[in-house]
C-alpha cells in the first residue's frame, strides 16, 4: 500500500467527467497504488487500489466495457 498522504497526492479528474459536476471521479497516482475520489465530495473517504490490481480493473475494464 501506499505511505502517500492524501493531501499531497495530485488528482487528476476523469477525462469522462462533463464541465457540469455530474458524475465525476478523480484519481491520483502515488508509488505502489492508485487513490480514488467523487470529485463532487473530495474531503470524503477515497479508495485505494494496489497498483497490480488497478492494472488488472483497467484490462478489464478496457476489454469488456464499452
């Protein structure tokens, strides 16, 4: 897991989020793991994936959803 504090990750929002604060998330990329957040809320609790089981989500994710 990653040791990074939250308020010194970057977040980078969704290039799927709309202009218009609908449904957006927002990532950040620390060594080791992949933090996720609802832009609308980014003081509430985030996620945290291992960066070997983000990796596996996205190939599905990329392979399967469309």
């Amino acid at each position: 897991m990653s040791t990074a504090e939250p308020a010194r990750l970057v977040w980078v929002k969704s290039s799927y989020s709309g202009g218009e604060g609908g449904e957006c998330l927002e990532a950040a990329a620390a060594p080791g793991a992949i933090h996720i957040r609802d832009s609308k809320a980014p003081a509430e609790a985030h996620l945290t994936f291992p960066a070997p089981q983000w990796s596996a989500f996205v190939r599905y994710a990329v392979r399967y959803v469309k």
